[in-house]
C-alpha cells in the first residue's frame, strides 16, 4: 500500500507542533496495521516553494494537458497524488482555513484529465485512493463548518475518493489548561481511525 502524507505542519512550535503530534500518531498508527506500507511525504518545504499560478503558467499547463503530456513536471504531484492508495492530509487551523501554501498545493493536485475530468453528466475523479484523512488542530474549538473540512471532504469526492475522515484537536488556546487532554483525546481518535479498514 502507497501512502501519501501532505505535511503542511507548518508551526513557530517546531517540533513540536501540534498538528504534527496529531500526524504522527495517525501514522504511526496505520503503519502498524500496514507493515509494509510505502509512505511518501511531501514536505512543508517543498509546499512552500510552491508558486502559485499565474495566467502564463496556467497557459502552459493547459497547452500539456490538451496533448495529454502528463509526465510534464507541473503535473508530478498530480500524478503523485493520483496514484495514491491513501492520502492523509496535515495542516494546522489557521484564519478558519489552513496555510495558504496548502491551497497552492491544492492547485497542482486538481489537474483536468488527470485527477479528475468533466462529460455530459459532471465532474468525476481518476484518483485511486479509497480514503483521504485530513488532520487539524487550532487554538479555537471546533466547529462543524470548519473552512478545512468541508473543503476537504468536497476535494475527496471531486477525485473520486470514496471515504472521507477528519480529526480536529480544537480548543487548544481557547481552554490552554485542558490542551494536554485535547490533544491526546485527538491523537487516540487518529490512532482509531487509522486501525479502521
């Protein structure tokens, strides 16, 4: 099994992120049940160089896709995440959302004719992943139209993954002598659905 981890933990803590912790628990997790699963990580670094697209880039990419020239490197994370038998998803809670390097990343995975493509009846996605799990921690408590999530969950259908799941370690701030606890609570609800088939 290939997994893919979209690190976006991207925190002044360091290592000692939060989100991070809420990662690392989830993976841990799932190897165990996946001994000889295949992880490829794509960093916080390599998402932050990420350049968002201009109307030239968006030209050229276009101009690839209309001769089907998906080995072009502007589609190497496409590809990645397409061929994907899980995706987990790592970002912290920021301003409702998350890290806008995660949102450009999200500009290179949504490839027309390559992670999903549109006829007569809408939009269908090509990726192969049976589940997407996004995980996210913030100083505020959670809410159940958190920015994040939905927009997770609707990316997950628009490629065509079926399963979709969430962890959220809120409160953390909001309550600071209860984030030991809230974050553990978080961390044993990622380690569970990880052991899930």
């Amino acid at each position: 099994m290939k997994l893919l981890f979209v690190d976006c933990c991207i925190s002044q803590r360091g290592e000692g992120s939060r989100t991070k912790k809420l990662a690392d628990a989830f993976l841990t997790a799932f190897r165990e049940k996946w001994p000889k699963l295949d992880v490829e990580t794509v960093t916080p670094e390599a998402l932050l160089a990420l350049k968002p697209f201009d109307v030239e880039m968006l030209n050229e990419r276009d101009a690839l896709a209309s001769v089907g020239a998906w080995d072009a490197p502007v589609f190497n994370l496409a590809r990645q995440f397409r061929g994907a038998d899980a995706v987990v998803v790592a970002a912290p809670f920021w301003d409702m959302s998350f890290p806008a390097a995660l949102r450009t990343y999200i500009e290179y995975i949504s490839a027309n004719g390559l992670t999903y493509h549109y006829d007569e009846t809408g939009c269908h996605g090509d990726c192969k992943a049976e589940r997407l799990v996004y995980l996210t921690s913030g100083g505020d408590f959670e809410r159940e139209d958190s920015v994040g999530v939905v927009y997770w969950r609707q990316l997950a259908a628009m490629f065509g993954i079926p399963r979709f799941d969430y962890v959220f370690a809120g409160g953390l701030d909001a309550a600071p002598e209860q984030a030991t606890e809230l974050l553990a609570g978080a961390c044993a609800l990622a380690e569970k659905l990880a052991k899930e088939a």
